[in-house]
C-alpha cells in the first residue's frame, strides 16, 4: 500500500485528464467513487497531469471546512518533493488576502478557501480580518483621496483594538508592492459592486446599509479584484454537495459566477468535482411527496457538467429506461427476454453518454448468502419493569413514542433528561423494581443489570475483558499472544450506530462502567477515586519508571525480534535477542561474569544500560550526551525527572555483566514500551537517529508524556499480571505483541503521514482525554457523572464530558476530530458509539471491522454509508486475509533487514491479487475480507426481516438513478427470486472509468 494510485484511480485520472483538457467542451469532470475509495488521490494525480506541462499553474481548491481544507491540501500536493510542496501550498484561506502574499515560488499554486469566506453570496457579508479591511483603506484613499475620512469614527476598525495598529503596518507593508494593475482592477469592482458614481454610492450604503453588510461588499470587490489578478487554472470542488448553491451562482453571487465562468472575454478553467454523494441516489418516498422531486438533482450535475443538450437526451433516455425496469417488474419471468435486451442496450447508451462527464467506482455488493442470520436480543422481566415506568411518567401525547426511546436508550429516565422533550421536567421516582444510577451504587448496578437488552447483548459481543485491554492485537502477530490477550477470539473495536443522539452517550458510559466495576472497584473505594491511582508518575531513585520508557538506542539497533527462523516460539527470540546484544556490546564489557559469585551480581536494569550506552565507542561515541541531552529538554522543570536522568548520567562503569543482568536487558530489548515503540518506529523512519533532526527528541517526548500517561490508567494495572510495573508493562509489551501492532500502525499511517510526523500524529491521538456524561440525579440538579474511556460517544451528541483524571486548569475534554483520530488507533476507545448524521467524509476503517446497527436505518443508501465508515483503503477487514496468505513469508523477508513486514506484504499484494474485474483488490476488497455486521434486534423484531430487505435494495437500489419514484420502483423489482435479482443487478448503470477502459482493451 502506498500514495501512488492504484490501477482503477489511475483510469478515472486519465479520464478526467482527457475531458479538463478539452475532450469535453465545457472542461468540466466529476469523480464521484465511492467513500474510502481514494478522490483526493485522483484529484492529487489529475492535478499533477494538468500542471505539467504548464509554465505557472494556479489551482482553487475549495471545499466546506477549513479542517477538511486543512487535510486534503497537503495530500493533493503529495507529488511535489517536500520543499516544492512547501513553496506551492498558499497560507492565505481566502481570495480577498491574494495581494497580501510573498512573492511565489516554483511554478504551482495551491489556495485552499471554503464558500463562506471566499464566495458568499450578497446575503452573507462580515467585515472579515483587520488587515483586510486596513489595506482596503489604503486602496480606497489611492482611488478616492478623502473618501474614508468621511467614514463614521471606528467604521474600518470594525471593533480592533490592540491589534489595530498592526494590522496597519501589515497592510502598508504590502501595498507598497501592489500593481497599479491590480487597484485598477479593484476600482472596477468596486464600481461593478456599488455602481457610479462609487464614491457616492458607498457612502449612501454606509449610512443604509449593516456595519458588516457595506464592509462584507468593500471585501468582494477586493476578491473580484485578486481573483483576476491571479485566475486559477483548475478549480477542485470537493464535497460540493455541501454548497450545491455555488454551482448556480447567480447576480447576487458575481463572484463565483467569475469563477465559474472565467473574467469577462474569458475562458472559463477546467473544474473538477469531488462527491461520493454528488446527488440522491435513493430517496424514499416521504422525500419525494408534496411535489418534490429528489432525483431532478442528478440531470443538475449532468447539465452543468455537459450543458442542456446533454441533460435533454439523459432525461429522456432515463424516462424510457425507468419504463423498462417497471415493464420488467410486472411481466412473469419467461416473457421479460426482450425488455431486458431493451434494457441492456439503453444502458450501454447512457454508460457512453455520461462516462466523458463522470466516473464513479463502486465497491461489488454482497448478497451476504453465507452470513448467519442477526442473533435475537431476549428481553427479561426487568427490562419491562423500565419500559413501564418510563412510559407511566411521560406526557400521553408522547407516550406513543416511548417505546422506540426505551428500545434505544439505556437508562432512558435517567439518560433523557431535560434535552428532550418525552422527559423534560419529569421527575421519574425511585422504584424498587426498576434500576437506578446513583452516586453510592456506580459500582454496585443491580443484580439483572441495568435494564437493557441491547446492552445485554453487547456485552456478550464484547467480553469487558477485552475491552479493559490497552490495545488489540495486530493482524500479523510475530509469535502467539499470551497472558490476558490469549484470551480474546476477536477484536473488541467496534463502531456503533443508533437512532437517538442519547443513545451513544448513555451506552458509553455504562460500558466502560462497568469496565471499571471489574477491574478497579473496592467495596471501600468511591467511584471518585477510582481514577485517581497512579503508579508511573517518576519518583525519586526511581530509576526503573525512566528505563520502561527510555527508547534505548543500543537495545533498539542491537536486536531484532524478527530475526529468526520461522515463527518461533518467545522462547527461542529470547535466546536470539541475547546473542544480538552480546555480539553489540562494547568492546570493554564482557557478557559473563569473570566467576560465580559475581555471578550473583544484580545491578539495576537502568544501571546497566546507561553504562553500555556510556561506554560505546566511535562513530557512537557522542551519542550518549546526545540522549541525555532530548530526556532533558522533555520536562525542563521536572525536579523528579532531571534527577533520574543525573543518575543515569553517574550510573557506575561496568565490565562485565552477569546472567540476571543480562536476562533483564533482554526484557527490557524485548518489553520496554519505550524500547518496543521506538524499534517499531525505527522500521519506517531509519533517519531516527540522526540526532541534528528532532526525530529521537520527539520520540522521547512521546514515550515520556503520552504512552506513560496512557498506560498508566487504574484498568490497565489491573486487568495486567505482574508485581510491580517493570513486569506488568514488560510482559504486557511482549504478551500483547505490542512491537508488531506499532509496526502495523506506522505502515499504515505512512499512506497519510511523512515517516518523520508519525511519532506526533500517533501522540495527537493518544492525547483525546478521558470525559464524562451525565445521567440525571435523584434531585432535579443533580448529575451522575460516569466517565467514558474504553468505549466513547462520537459526534451529534449533547455531550457533557469534561475531564476527571487531570487537573482542572488543562485543557478541554476531547473534541469528534480527536476521538476519531484515538479510535483509529489499536489503543483505546475500543468501542465508538454514534449517530448515522454528520459522517459523511469520516473513516473509522484502520482498526475496526465490526459494525453494531444499534437502532436500524430506513433506507439501503444510509446502510451502505454506515458500511462504508469502515470499509475503507487498507483496513483491518483486507489486512486480516492478506496477513493470512502472505504473512509467514513476510516475515521470513524480512528477516535481520529491520524493515516492515508489512511493507513486503503491500508489495506482494499488489502483484498477487490486484487483477479483478473492479480495479479494488487488494486493499479495499478481497476474498475473506467480511465486515462483521451485528443486528441488535429483538425476538420477533420488525428489525429482522426489514435488514433483509435493506440487503436486497441494497442490490438494485442504483437501478433507480434518475428516477421519480424510486422507493416504489425498488419495491417492485425486490419481490422476484435470486436469479432475476442476479439479472437486475446486471443493468445497473457502470460509470467507472476503470470499467470503460477494461471494455475498450478487450
């Protein structure tokens, strides 16, 4: 696996190349692939193909957020060397600041803005930044000597204080190299935007209009301005869905119609789109009454892609195609032969006409034949006990709806509260029968449990056990986990999906309470308290706290666990790894004893190793000082820590070592946290030690102030054997195959992250802190505040999370962005629960393959949106069957090269299962690559056989495209047997560039 594109990208680029460059008149393509399957990657390599040939190239990237902006940017520069791409990417976020930038260089301009700041229409004007509005002043003083002057007092200040004064200088700074050109430029906008005469004309609208409104329009003209100054050469729509409006801009919008359309006399620039959701591709039939028309979207994008020609003839040719399909539903089987010969040819009419505009890969989808039916969820007495007495409380007008509050959320009295309106101002008495949350029983919940079947349940597919765990185990495992994770069948990530946005927060909290309750609570320990514990916090003369996480340079180059034969035993790696540091050894230390009794000799571990480290010779010589040096800078003003590190600096020479020795600087080589993470960091960024970088620095960093801290958790100590921390963290490392997970991990961020920023952005994801929700008290104030850690809510929820385990002056409880970064790593959460709103673009792929439908959805699209959260590029569902056909030989590869395995894996991937008919395979599907699809519904459930039925429309649902009564069309063609189904399938339309180009070489 890795950034270039795959074989099917490569096609729709090509594809897409042909028709900006003029193989469709209008110079305008769409990618709309699938989630997960890579746009930004063609969108990245049809821009490089574009650019290439061109003496300056600009390009707009535009899209709805600046944090989306903020990622893709860089990824669409990834073709570019490191400095060129630095050179290429503009800082300015918006099209007014253009002035405003240094001089470029190289040839290639990248500007990311979002519709907002850069292409508001007249109904969405601001002052914007300080420094735009002052160097709007200097403009309008050159063009109108006098004019600001009769400006109200403060009005170009817009409310700048402080800052004021530099924004000026800011401005001035860049006026002074501003073309006569370009305020020629802005005079005509100006006087485009407030007609003639100007000078008067905006003073009319100071006096008139808002503050911000008669700002908002000075900063378009300055926009209209910049953006002739600097025409983009491509403009990049990604997730255009979001701001469909911008695509019709009107005279209200000049701005983006110059965009679209080019300057007056101009020609307009190739605009690529970017949409896995371009338009309804399924609408149900409540979306398509009172005279709406869902469908209508798609002949949009097909006129503004190939103009009304091309929308006329799609129309049609879809009316009749529609016509078919409705024929075929109604006639008995022996009498369809002809419609669907019909069919056929209309589809490969409409493939001919729609592919020069658009390409659209498609994952293959499964009928799920072999998947076991859903497991029931069984209600007991006491789950009905809760459903009574939440029912028997709420308003009758709502208590219609009760019963789908109290299938979804646990703890619905409790959780509700007063955000919604079922339980607002409700108080719920304490009953006997029904279980209750309070402050004294958080760890005592009643003996049936908490009243929830799919809790229940959940628990049962997710043994709390495994969920105590600090991270899951890899695909690839280097010998046979044991300890604790020999015990778990499966991994327990799992991502969630309910109906309510309480659902999430509720669940979460009572599963990880009950985490808690197995593994930390004491009848005399307060729920408070329980998190408080802390046993890796550094004491003084506690030097085996600074070994575990010290990335010991000589212990990471001298042994490599992969280097022996086959995969053997921990046995046999341990023999191997002592011969590999006795052969690293400094030349004045011997690996024995001189006699028996100093045999007996038991200098601390950390001891030891700070006088081999100290006693190595030339070219290495230095590097002790130079390690010492990174551990200083980590915690400056960390007393405990500088003392630590004083004794290490003193640790006494040595120059032998005895066998208990020795036997510890093979658990430390082997089980050291710091020494595992910084050896697997090793295996994909080989310049770790190149100590004029900051690579080791932020190693250490990492190892000291995020992997301690996390480790350090009451579950953790708990759930891990051992009697004290060096063998609980040393065994854990080597129990739970620690080194290979990390091997795992850094391989496949490598496809987002540079080698040399994946010890930060593993720590910007270990950093989501631990927070809390609140279920309702037995008081009308009072909150019950549970925390939430191995299994966390995401997204669209009330959450009122705020931290528990630091102090209070730190920073705020983990942000959607934050969380999902954790759950995409083998650490916790490992259970991520969520609303289906609001995730679109989201990927929860790299560690999970387990799906939990909480609560149903309605229709076969927002399934597949559910589904494709994690089948994604490279994720656990595909890395799992490809460890298993080529893993063993992997290893045997990379034997004594302390290289990845998993970079000999991707290589042989791709040659051994790249040659499918869809482009997809290896790494977004292959055979043995299933999702675990879990069904949370109830005996007798409606759930049951509507899942059914969602799989099948799931099958025909694309047969809709285009048409006005979609729901009832799918209907109709879902009642036939297997082998129609099979023939239906068959004239789904295939608009991928990949398959078109497959045809054509045949």
């Amino acid at each position: 696996m890795s950034a270039r594109s795959k074989p099917f990208q490569a096609a729709t680029v090509r594809a897409a190349t042909v028709a900006l460059s003029g193989g469709n008149p209008l110079r305008r393509f769409l990618v709309a692939d699938e989630v997960g399957l890579g746009k930004t990657v063609v969108a990245r390599d049809t821009l490089a193909a574009l650019a290439s040939t061109a003496r300056k190239f600009t390009v707009y990237y535009i899209t709805s957020g600046l944090k989306v902006a903020d990622q893709n940017k860089v990824e669409l520069l990834r073709f570019l060397e490191k400095d060129e791409a630095k050179d290429a990417l503009s800082v300015i976020d918006r099209v007014g600041l253009i002035p405003f930038e240094e001089k470029r260089k190289g040839k290639l301009r990248l500007y990311a803005f979002t519709p907002t700041t850069s292409f508001s229409s007249s109904q969405r004007l601001y002052g914007g930044k300080a420094v735009e509005r002052a160097f709007i002043k200097l403009l309008l003083d050159e063009l109108y000597p006098g004019l600001t002057a009769a400006f109200p007092e403060g009005y170009v200040e817009y409310g700048a204080t402080s800052g004021w004064r530099w924004a000026c200088e800011e401005a001035q700074g860049k006026f002074d190299n501003v073309s006569a050109l370009f305020k020629a430029a802005y005079g005509r906008a100006l006087r485009a935007e407030f007609g003639k005469p100007a000078r008067e004309n905006i003073l009319h609208a100071i006096d008139t209009s808002k503050h911000g409104q008669s700002l908002g329009r000075m900063r378009k003209a300055l926009a209209q301005a910049a953006l002739d100054s600097a025409p983009p050469d491509l403009v990049i729509f990604d997730e255009f869905q979001c701001y469909r409006e911008l695509l019709n801009a009107g005279a209200d919008n000049p701005l983006a119609r110059q965009l679209l359309a080019g300057t007056d006399g101009g020609t307009p620039p190739p605009i690529l789109l970017l949409s896995a959701t371009p338009y309804r591709f399924y609408a149900e039939r409540w979306e398509s009454g009172a005279g709406a028309a869902p469908h209508v979207e798609f002949f949009e994008i097909i006129e503004f892609l190939g103009g009304s020609a091309v929308r006329a003839e799609a129309e049609s040719q879809f009316r009749r195609f529609g016509d078919l399909l409705h024929l075929i539903g109604h006639l008995p089987p022996d009498s369809r032969t002809a419609a669907i010969e019909e069919a056929q040819a209309l589809k490969h009419h409409l493939e001919a006409l729609l592919t020069p505009l658009m390409s659209r890969t498609e994952r293959p989808v499964s009928d799920h034949a072999g998947e076991p039916a859903p497991p029931s969820v069984r209600i007991e007495p006491h789950d009905l006990d809760v459903y009574r007495h939440f029912t028997d409380h709420v308003s009758p007008k709502l208590a219609g709806s009760a019963i789908a509050y109290w299938l979804s959320v646990p703890l619905p009295a409790q959780a509700l509260g007063d955000r919604y309106q079922i339980s607002r101002d409700i108080d719920f008495p304490a009953t006997r029968s029904v279980p209750r949350l309070g402050v004294t029983n958080c760890f005592k919940p009643p003996k049936e449990g908490w009243g929830s079947a799919k809790l229940r349940a959940l628990n049962g597919l997710v043994p709390t056990e495994a969920l105590a765990l600090p991270w899951v185990l890899p695909s690839l495992t280097w010998w046979a986990p044991s300890g604790p994770w020999a015990k778990v069948t499966q991994s327990p990530k799992m991502l969630i999906f309910s109906r309510f946005r309480a659902t999430p927060q509720s669940l979460a909290a009572l599963v990880s309470l009950e985490v808690e309750r197995k593994c930390v609570a004491k009848s005399n320990l307060p729920y408070a308290a329980a998190w408080k514990k802390r046993h890796l916090n550094p004491k003084p003369n506690q030097g085996p706290t600074l070994a575990l996480f010290h990335p010991s340079p000589f212990l990471i180059r001298a042994v490599d666990p992969l280097d022996v034969k086959g995969k053997a035993a921990i046995k046999q790696i341990r023999a191997r790894a002592r011969q590999q540091i006795i052969q690293a050894l400094p030349p004045s230390i011997a690996p024995e004893a001189p006699n028996a009794r100093s045999n007996r000799r038991r200098k601390p571990a950390w001891a030891i190793l700070a006088a081999i480290e100290r006693a190595q010779k030339a070219p290495l010589a230095r590097e002790f000082a130079a390690v010492q040096k990174n551990w200083g800078r980590v915690a400056p003003k960390d007393a405990t820590l500088q003392t630590l590190l004083k004794q290490r600096q003193e640790a006494e020479a040595i120059t032998w070592l005895s066998r208990w020795e020795m036997d510890a600087l093979v658990d430390m080589a082997l089980g050291a946290p710091g020494v595992v993470t910084g050896r697997a960091l090793y295996r994909h960024l080989p310049e770790l030690f190149d100590y004029q970088e900051q690579h080791f620095a932020r190693l250490v960093r990492f190892c000291w102030t995020r992997l301690r801290t996390y480790l350090d958790r009451p579950v953790f100590w708990s759930i891990l054997p051992g009697d004290d921390a060096t063998q609980k963290y040393q065994s854990a490392c080597v129990d739970g195959c620690l080194e290979a997970v990390l091997d795992e991990h850094f391989w496949l961020r490598k496809s987002k992250v540079n080698p040399d920023g994946l010890i930060e952005d593993l720590s910007a994801a270990l950093a989501a802190n631990v927070g809390t929700f609140g279920f309702k008290g037995a008081k009308k104030k009072d909150k019950i505040r549970i925390r939430c850690h191995a299994a966390v809510p995401f997204g669209g929820t009330e959450t009122e999370t705020h931290r528990q385990d630091h102090d209070v002056n730190e920073p705020p409880p983990a942000r959607s962005e934050e969380i999902r970064s954790a759950f995409n790593t083998p650490f916790w959460p490992h259970v991520l629960a969520t609303t289906s709103v609001g995730q679109e673009g989201l990927d929860f792929h790299s560690w999970c393959d387990r799906l939990g439908h909480w609560d149903l959805c309605s229709s076969p699209v927002d399934l597949e949106q559910r589904e494709g959260r994690v089948q994604r590029f490279g994720g656990l569902t595909v890395r799992q069957p490809l460890a298993r056909k080529l893993g063993e030989q992997a290893l045997a590869q990379a034997r004594g090269q302390a290289s990845s395995p998993w970079d000999i894996i991707a290589r042989d991937a791709d040659k051994a299962f790249a040659d499918d008919k869809t482009g997809l395979s290896p790494w977004w599907a292959m055979k043995g690559a299933e999702l675990k699809r879990h069904l949370f519904a109830l005996p007798q459930s409606r759930d049951i056989d509507r899942f059914a039925k969602l799989r099948t429309q799931r099958l025909l649902y694309r047969l809709a495209l285009g048409q006005p009564d979609q729901e009832d069309l799918v209907d109709l063609l879902t009642h036939h047997d297997v082998e129609t189904t099979r023939s239906l399938q068959a004239l789904t339309l295939d608009l991928s560039a990949f398959s078109r180009q497959k045809h054509r070489d045949e």
